[in-house]
C-alpha cells in the first residue's frame, strides 16, 4: 500500500481527487508537478509541503519559485522537472496524470527506480506500451491502472490465476455527448457541444476524445499492452449509464463486471491501496436506484477515430505512436477553433496512412513517430486553407 506519493498533473481533475483520496488515507505528498496553474499549484504546496514541487512551464516556474521563496520547497521546469518528481527518492508510487505524450519519459524513468505507478496518462501505453511493459517487467515495478475502465478490468482479474483463461476484455463506453447522431450531423459540431459530457467531469482533451470515440480506442490498446493480449480478445460495447465500468468474460463463460458510480476517487483509492481495500468517502452505491442497463454497439462508421484506433492496433509498431500523436495534434487545431470536428479523424487518417511503421521501436523511434505525426497533420491543415 502507498504510503508516500509523487503526483504528476496534480492540478487537473484526477490530480486534484488524488489530493482528496491522499486526505483520506493520511499519505505524504513529496512531489506536485504541473504545466501551468500557478495559483492552484501554489495553494496544494503550501498545503502539504512536498519536497519538489515542478512547473513544466518556466516562466511560470519562475513566478512560483518567487511566492514559494520563504518555504523550503524546490521549484524545477520542463522536463528534466518531470522526471526529478517522478524519480524523487522518499516516494514510493508515482502518479501520472499528466496528458499526453509529454509523461512517457517520466514514466520510464520511475520505472526505472522501481516505483508502483498509478497510471492515469494513457498516452503512455499507447504509443509506447511494449516497451513501457518490458521495462516495468525487468525492473519489477508494479503498473496498476487508474481509469475507470481498465481499474475495472484490474480488479475483475484479481479472479483470474491464469491469463489463459480470459475469452476477452469488454470495455464500456458512455457513447460519448453525440451518442446515437449520425456523421453528418457532428461533422460541424462547435467546441462547446463536443465538451458537453454526459457522465464524466473530465479535461478538455480527454472529454473531446470521448466525443470522437478516440478514447475508447486509445483504451483498447492500452488494455492489449497491459494485459499482453491481441486485438481479438479486447473488445467494446456501448453502456449509456456508466455504471459498468468495464467486464471480463472468462473461457467457461463466466463474467464479472465491476460497477460503481460516477466517481473517479474510488479507482484512485484502489489503486494507491492495492492489495487492499479502505474505507471510502464516496457515497455507497444504490443499485435500486440505478435503473435499467443498456448495451450496444459502436457507430464506428459515424465516429471513426475508434476504428482508426483498432487499424493502429492491428498495425503494431509505431503505428499507435502516429495515431496518438496524429490525434493530439488534431484535437488542439480543434480545440482552437481552426478546424471542424469531423475533421479530426481525416487528420488522423492522413498521419496513419502517410508515415512508414517500424517494428519493435526503439524510445528514440517511438519519439520520432510522435514528431511526424504531428508534422502530418500540420502539414495537412495547412492545405486545407
């Protein structure tokens, strides 16, 4: 069980409800890590007095050390910040809630000190997760998942004593803000209609990509990494209610499902007490009250970023490296109101079908892929104005 932590993206939302479960469990915070908010950053600092305290960002970095200057906390940037607070010496798991591919490096290197990472950045194992899982198994470091899908997944697997008896992974799916419209009808949608989630209160980035069902597909290969499983075993289903959270179905037909409600805190808890259970603050939940569940396929033909994904996957290499960096690079022109929703998958495609794929990638390679990808799509955009 945790008893020390680094967090890495503790100003974003899963940050700040780690900070709520570290209240609860009476854990010491010895690292906080951010890319901007200076205001928060400073407010959870003062707070629990980490050790390290990081900024991606240096000019931010530079305005916190001056309002940080009368406590004995460290202030560092960038990325040599990033890993000083995932490698710091007194944590004994390291959270990584950072978006994007920016927390890889980060992440390898407290691999490499041997420490349990909680894992909410899927970036991660996207683009790199064979190696990312090659690594954690030489140097013995425990990866347990802070999603709510692959958390679920986890702890449905606790039943399991052999990987051989798993028929499949079933992720569950909200269906997203434009669940059941068509692909004309979200070809044009604004950034405020694609932000508008149903269940979950999330970032904009990863909320979009619950729009797009690009989420989802990221899931089905980071599920495929963690679990050294091929895409036919790892499959997705539609759940409006999100109250299954995901399911394993078993080679007797068996199938255990974990549920829960819409509250990200009991993952974060699980994963930073595993083996064991605590108590939890969160509201017990009532399944009388919970109604009926629902279930359906994927629309993948109006939301294809989800079948882009299952492509990448089948691909293998760096192929997933390309649709994760591809995506994000699309989902910021998106964001900045420089191109249209249904653009996003056209972007991606283009990426994934113009650069060449290596098999079992070096970092150095996997990096490389991420860099085209995003040269791709900006090239990409640039035709079409």
């Amino acid at each position: 069980m945790t008893k020390s932590i680094a967090i890495l993206g503790s100003t974003g939302s899963i940050g700040t409800q780690t900070l709520d479960v570290v209240d609860q469990l009476g854990l010491k915070v010895v690292a906080l890590a951010a890319h901007h908010n200076i205001d928060l950053i400073e407010r959870q600092a003062r707070k629990y007095l980490p050790r390290l305290v990081v900024l991606y960002d240096e000019a931010c970095a530079e305005e916190l050390r001056k309002r940080l200057c009368n406590i004995n906390i460290e202030v560092r940037s960038g990325m040599d910040g990033l890993i000083a607070a995932a490698t710091v010496e007194e944590a004994d798991t390291v959270l990584t809630a950072v978006v994007g591919m920016v927390c890889l490096k980060p992440t390898l290197a407290a691999i490499r000190k041997k420490k349990k990472i909680a894992l909410s950045n899927k970036e991660t194992l996207v683009s790199a997760g064979e190696l990312v899982m090659s690594e954690a198994a030489k140097y013995g470091a425990e990866i347990v998942p802070v999603d709510s899908e692959h958390s679920a997944i986890f702890q449905c697997l606790q039943a399991c004593r052999d990987e051989k008896e798993i028929r499949r992974l079933i992720l569950t799916c909200s269906g997203g803000t434009f669940y059941g419209k068509k692909k004309n009808e979200i070809y044009s949608a604004t950034r405020a209609e694609a932000l508008n989630n149903p269940n979950w209160s999330m970032g904009d980035k990863v909320t979009l990509d619950s729009a797009s069902l690009m989420n989802k597909g990221l899931e089905v290969i980071e599920a495929m990494r963690l679990y050294h499983l091929p895409l036919e075993q790892v499959s997705v289903v539609v759940h409006r209610e999100s109250i299954i959270h995901s399911m394993v179905e078993f080679c007797d037909g068996a199938m255990l499902a974990q549920l829960g409600s819409h509250d990200m805190r009991l993952q974060i808890q699980y994963a930073l007490t595993h083996p064991y259970r605590r108590p939890s603050p969160v509201e017990p939940f009532d399944l009388v009250k919970c109604g009926s569940f629902t279930f359906s396929a994927p629309d993948m033909e109006s939301f294809p970023c989800l079948a882009l994904a299952m492509e990448a996957a089948q691909i293998g290499g760096t192929a997933c490296a390309v649709l994760n960096g591809a995506n994000e690079a699309a989902v910021n022109l998106f964001l900045n109101d420089k191109i249209l929703f249904g653009q996003i998958p056209e972007l991606v495609e283009h990426a994934l079908h113009h650069i060449a794929v290596v098999q079992n990638p070096t970092l150095e390679e996997i990096l490389q892929a991420d860099a085209d990808a995003r040269i791709a799509v900006e090239e990409a955009y640039q035709q079409l104005n």
